[in-house]
C-alpha cells in the first residue's frame, strides 16, 4: 500500500467473498488515476472476477495485469462493452471524461463504479441522472475515503448504534500531498479535473450527507486558493466550505494540497462528528508523532473516553453490498439518490466559491 502518494493509495483488506468464482465478472476501463487499483481490490476481495482491462494507453494495461494475474488485455473498449458476462466496468478516467464513459456504459446494460470525482459540471450530471432512468443501471461512485478506509466504516457503525445520539456537526478536514513531479497534465488543468471543491471535496461532502443522515444540503459558502503553487496556475491548492443540511446539520470542510513532506502520509485526513450525547474523531492515515499506523478511532461520551485502532479489524463492506446490490437490484452500499446529491452539491460549492 503506497502511503506517501495519495494518488496511488490502494488499500487492501482481507478477502471476504460475497459470490463464488466466476459468478460476477467485471471489467477496468481507463487507469487515467491509481485509485483504479483500489477500487479493482475492493472488488476481488469482495468475490469479483476481474476479466478484461483497457486502455488507451497498453503501458498501463500491462501493468495492471500485473498486479492482478489473469486479467485480459482488450484490444478496445468494444470488447468489454460487447461482453454479456460483464456486469460492472470500474474506471477511473481523467475527470472531465468520466461521465461520456458512464453514459456508454450504461446505454451496454452494465453498472458502472467510478472514482471520484465522477462529474466536473452540472450538465454532465443531469445527462447521468437521465440516463440512470432511463436504463434502470447503476452510476456508483468511489468516494474511498469513507468506504475505503476502515475508521470512517467504523464511525458509522457507531453513530448507527446511537453511540454519539443525533449527529449534528461534521468537521471534516482532507489535506493531500501534491508530488506535482508524479502528476499527469491534465491534473493541473481546471476544465480537466473540475476545481479542488469537485475533485478531494466531494469525499467531505459525502461523509457529510451519510454521517448526519441528510438527503439534501445548501453549500452557505466557499472559496478556494492558489497559495503555494504559482508555475500551475490554474492549480487550485486549498479549499473550504459551510454546509447546512436539510435536517439541521452542518458541516465545515478543508481540502488542501499543502501536506509538507516531513509527514510520513499523504495526508493526515481526520474528521470530527458532533452529535447530542458525544463526539467522535477519525485520524486515518496516521496519529502525528505518536503511531504512523492510521484507522484511530476517538469516542467520547456519556460512557468515559475511548480509543480504539481499527486497522485490520472492520474491512470494507461496501464492495461486497455493491457487488450484491448489481445482481439484486438493491441500494446497499449506497442509493443513487446519495451517490448523485454528494456530486451535486460538491458542484455547487465548487460554482460559488470565491477565489482568494
């Protein structure tokens, strides 16, 4: 698991198969991000047969079927999209580009399961939002800093067993490292990846509708900065937001691209839930100058203050619920109604934000 570069952060959990082998294939179409690798993990743990991989460029198929023997290189996207044992195609394209891919997805009779974030403008989405009712298929979202780490799992099977009471402040805080040296072109360019707010925002903002139970929030105010990276200029390397939810809830979020590299992470990602009968705080990917293992859990309530370390111990549930979710029909892991507000709302912030 690469801790050092956000981009390339794949966790891995231990194998817990919903299905037989063989029994729900899937495909990966453009490795554009390296979230693509922890998507393809989430999957295969859950009992997912990796079949077919592509992309444009063959370097990267080939490495990726690397790391994932007995995955077929397709000579095109046709092969997958013409295969009728494909159920779900994975992909993590350049942003501005992942709802075009969605919507041939969808149109094939196949789920789709993007990285995030999946839309850079409100147009794309609403064409989604159609084509989601019109085919009946899937537009799922890999917002992995909640499903795929075990802390903010956890932190939801607390607040779901009433641990905190009504949940009503998220903090959410989701500093990266840029390593701009590692970055392709199309990361430092603003119609590409959509603007910070769109792009590492949209995890905040989707923590904030799933731990506070809210189907629906107004973005109050943003803004977003250059502060440190002049020779990229249309690089957008800090941003923030307020949001109140539709039962009362707020949140206030920090995203950045500052992490110094004296840090032994990407980023030191933590989040703070506010509820009436006590708080929760999530350091995930490590505990500054006290352990750099991640997946701290900080519980605070009518009971005493606890701590626990989660690592290794919760696991992933939502592949396995998605996986169940595309043969069933059903809305475990997540409802589209959830997956498609997060992405509206972290649109809107991105659309109203004052540049500093």
């Amino acid at each position: 698991m690469q801790k050092n570069d956000g981009m390339n952060y794949a966790p891995k959990g231990k194998p817990s198969p919903v299905v037989a082998a063989g029994e729900f294939a899937f495909a990966a179409i453009a490795l554009d991000h390296g979230h693509i690798y922890g998507m393809a993990n989430g999957l295969t743990e859950a009992g997912a047969t990796l079949k077919w991989v592509y992309d444009r460029d063959r370097g990267k198929a080939e490495a990726f079927a690397k790391a994932f023997p007995g995955v077929r290189i397709a000579a095109s996207e046709d092969d997958i999209m013409g295969d009728p044992e494909i159920r779900l195609v994975a992909a993590a394209a350049v942003p501005s580009e992942r709802c075009g891919l969605g919507l041939r997805v969808m149109d094939a009779g196949k789920d789709y399961f993007t990285d995030k974030a999946p839309f850079t403008t409100l147009g794309q989405l609403a064409s989604a939002r159609r084509k989601a009712a019109e085919t009946g298929r899937k537009y799922m979202v890999y917002y992995s800093e909640r499903i795929h780490v075990e802390s903010a799992v956890y932190a939801g099977q607390l607040i779901q067993e009433g641990a905190i009471g009504r949940v009503l402040q998220v903090i959410g805080l989701g500093p990266h490292r840029l390593n701009a040296p590692s970055r392709p072109d199309w990361f430092f360019r603003k119609e590409k990846y959509g603007g910070i707010l769109c792009d590492i925002g949209s995890h905040q903002i989707e923590q904030f509708l799933y731990y506070a139970g809210c189907s629906d929030a107004q973005v109050l105010h943003s803004k977003v900065a250059n502060y440190a990276n002049p020779d990229y200029p249309e690089l957008e390397d800090f941003g923030d937001a307020t949001l109140a939810g539709d039962n009362r809830a707020t949140q206030y979020f920090r995203v950045d691209w500052l992490t110094p590299d004296g840090l032994s992470t990407w980023g030191d990602g933590r989040t703070t839930i506010l509820g009436t009968e006590g708080y929760i705080e999530l350091r995930k990917y490590v505990d500054i100058a006290r352990d750099r293992t991640g997946d701290h859990v900080y519980l605070v309530n009518r009971a005493g203050e606890f701590h626990e370390e989660v690592q290794g111990k919760v696991g992933f549930p939502f592949f396995g619920d998605l996986i169940l979710d595309c043969m069933h029909r059903t809305e475990r892991a997540m409802t589209q109604a959830h997956a498609f507000k997060a992405a509206e709302l972290c649109l809107l912030a991105q659309e109203k934000a004052i540049r500093l």
